[in-house]
C-alpha cells in the first residue's frame, strides 16, 4: 500500500509539472500571436499584399 501513495504522489506530481508547462506554453503562445497582429496592423498595405 506504501509504495501505491509513493506512486499516486509522484504522479500527480509530474501531472501538475505538465499542467504548469502547458499554461505557460499557452501564455506564450497568446502573446506570440497579439505581438504578430500588433506588427502587421503597423505594415503599411503596399508591404501586405506582397507577401
């Protein structure tokens, strides 16, 4: 019984580990894209449509 805690303790907490490294990943994500649409609203149009 002692080693099934062990075992429920150390996977839940690699499951927090993982649920932390996703939110961060999504944060960064989120940024990455409302810095993307920042600069593009700053191009002029002439530069947009020759991409």
């Amino acid at each position: 019984m002692e080693n099934a805690v062990l075992f429920a303790n150390s996977f839940l907490s690699y499951l927090l580990l993982m649920a932390i490294i996703v939110v961060i990943a999504g944060v960064a994500v989120f940024i990455g894209i409302k810095l993307r649409k920042s600069k593009d609203a700053k191009l002029p149009e002439t530069e947009k449509t020759s991409e």
